[in-house]
C-alpha cells in the first residue's frame, strides 16, 4: 500500500515540481495539493495523509505555526519542511516540532527521494516490531546516515563505486574547495554529464552540499563541496 502524502506549498508551480517528485519515488501517491494553510488544514482533516510536506512562508502565515497546530490537535501525520528558510532557529523550531527532515529549496531530487526512501522504510521498520530494543531504535533513528559511502553494498544503477570514490577523493585532497561539475571532471577525466550525476548522489546522501549561484547571464552555477563533520 502506498504512503500518502499531501503538498502544502503556495508556489502552484513549485508545488507541482514536488508532486513530480513524489510520483517518481515508489510507493508514495500524493492525496491533496494545497496553496494555503486554510486549504491545508481542511485537506488534512479530511485526507489524513501519512506524510505532510510544508512549506514554511506563506502569505497569511507561518509553517511552523501549522505544524504547531497539527500537533496540538494530535493528528497523526509526519511533516517534513520544504523552504528555503536557513535561519537556524526556523530549523531548531522545526525539530522541536518533531520533524522527519527539513528540505532546503531548491530542491534537489535525489536529496527529496533519499529522504522519502528512508521515510518509508522507517515506517516499514517500525511496522514490523511490537517492542523496541536499543538496537531497533537504532536502526530507525540512523538508517542511512553515514558519513561515507565506501563499505555501501547497495548502489543505485548508473554509480559504480570506483568512480564514486574518485569523486569523494576530489573533495578529501581539496579540503573547504567549491568544485564545479567541470572541474571535478577535468580532475578525474570524466564527462561532465557523468560527474554531475555522481555529485548529485553525493548531495542526496548529505555527503557532499551545493551551492547555487544565480548571478551572470545562462544557467545557474551549482558548486559542491563536503559537509563538514560536527
């Protein structure tokens, strides 16, 4: 049975881009799209979705007002934020709400699949234990955080593990650097096509982060580099 989600976004286009997303990620149909937080709380209490994605600005209100709110009415339903809100006491607001994750915009797919992946199988997990030992919680609470991907068994099609360590060796020999796709491929004697397509898988397993330039004349420059560990 698929897990349910609905869209709360006031971008109609954004909004869309997101259902897209939701539809290429088995076992996840999207119930309800809303563009307002009124149209958002009816829509829940009507669809009971399993999986909220919210946005946090809207033009009459606040997310995180929201998701305040679905709490106090006790509906059962995971919520993760889409935004591009980067202050950090947004985001320590949004955990204190008991958020599964927080999705900066934009949005890059293979980081919003990653996320709907580990979801599902959190509550794949959790459906088949009656009684939690600390290894559960721990296979619950950590699946999939890692901090390299060298003793991964499981590779999506399209990454083999050799060239995906020579990318990851990239960014270990140039510590702090902002790499373009060009570059790393020109460092590694890749196409640009395939390197992009690796750090992109990078930047979906929070290994690696981007940032995106929008400055300048075509299209936007996406730099990556490593995360740093805490």
């Amino acid at each position: 049975m698929n897990l349910r989600v609905q869209i709360t976004d006031d971008d109609v286009r954004i909004a869309e881009i997101h259902r897209q997303y939701v539809e290429k990620t088995d076992g996840f149909e999207v119930v309800g799209i809303a563009n307002t937080l009124v149209d958002a709380q009816a829509q829940l209490d009507v669809l009971e979705p399993d999986l909220l994605l919210l946005d946090i600005f809207f033009p009459e209100g606040n997310g995180l007002d929201f998701l305040k709110q679905t709490r106090l009415q006790n509906k059962q339903v995971d919520v993760i934020p889409i935004t591009a809100a980067k202050e950090v006491h947004l985001f320590n607001e949004a955990l204190h709400g008991g958020v599964f994750d927080y999705i900066l915009k934009p949005v890059v797919f293979l980081r919003f699949q990653a996320t709907l992946e580990r979801y599902r199988q959190t509550k794949k997990q959790l459906s088949r234990i009656d009684q939690l030992d600390q290894s559960e919680v721990d296979r619950v609470l950590h699946a999939g955080r890692r901090n390299d991907l060298h003793d991964s068994p499981e590779l999506p099609k399209g990454i083999d593990s050799l060239t995906l360590e020579k990318v990851q060796q990239v960014f270990g020999s140039t510590q702090g650097s902002r790499l373009t796709s060009e570059e790393v491929a020109a460092t590694i004697g890749a196409s640009r096509t395939t390197v992009r397509r690796y750090l992109e898988f990078l930047v979906s397993q929070t290994i690696l982060d981007v940032d995106i330039n929008y400055g300048g004349v075509g299209r936007p420059e996406r730099r990556y580099f490593r995360k740093q560990s805490h």
